[in-house]
C-alpha cells in the first residue's frame, strides 16, 4: 500500500470534484442538444444518458472515497500535523473522506434534477 499512497492520495482529494465537473458539463450538453432542431431529429433520450451519466459518476465518486478512506486508515497512526509526507497524506485524506460524501450527493442531486426537469420537453 505504501507505494500506491501518493497516487491513491491526489485521487481521493481530487477524483469526486473532477468526476462531478465531467457529469455536470456532458448533462448540460446532453440537455441542450436534446432541445435543438439536430438533437430532436436524432432521438435523443436525455433521461437515459442523464442516469447513465449519474450512474457512471456515482460508481467513481464511490472508487475516489475508497481511496481517500484506505489513505486514511494507512496513515491513521500519523498526526494530520505530522512529518512530510505521511502527515499530509493523512489531512488530505481525512478531508477527502468528507468532501466525497458531498461530492457523492451533489452528483445525485444532479442528475435527479436533470431528470425531472422539463426543460424544452
């Protein structure tokens, strides 16, 4: 594990906010063009690429907490306040672990609002 903990450790902090940033800008294009003249001709499902894209960011956010949390039970002998780099490691991933949890919602609270959301329908 200790050699996997640096990569483990950016993916945990950064992994859920990137996912989340991919799901909402494609949701956002899905959404759009389902409206257009183009998208219409095509027969575009936006319900069903909206959950597919939650589902999908879902699972990853889920994959980004788990690293967080095994970065964390590694280093939970160190003090968040502790020598280079294990005690940074350690504050990255107890904040992680938090800001996933959050991530994990606002994914879902994305796509559920996309889903329910009229729009141009």
């Amino acid at each position: 594990m200790r050699r996997y903990a640096e990569p483990l450790q950016w993916f945990g902090l950064f992994g859920a906010a990137l996912v989340w940033t991919v799901q909402l800008v494609l949701g956002y294009g899905v959404a759009q063009t389902a409206c257009m003249p183009a998208g219409l001709r095509w027969g575009l499902d936006v319900d069903t690429w909206e959950i597919a894209l939650m589902v999908a960011a879902g699972i990853l956010v889920l994959l980004s907490e788990a690293a967080a949390v095994s970065v964390f039970l590694e280093t939970r002998s160190t003090p968040h306040d502790g020598p280079p780099p294990w005690g940074r490691r350690h504050f990255f991933a107890a904040g992680a672990a938090l800001g996933n949890v959050l991530f994990l919602m606002i994914v879902l609270l994305s796509g559920i609002g996309a889903i329910y959301h009229a729009g141009c329908r």
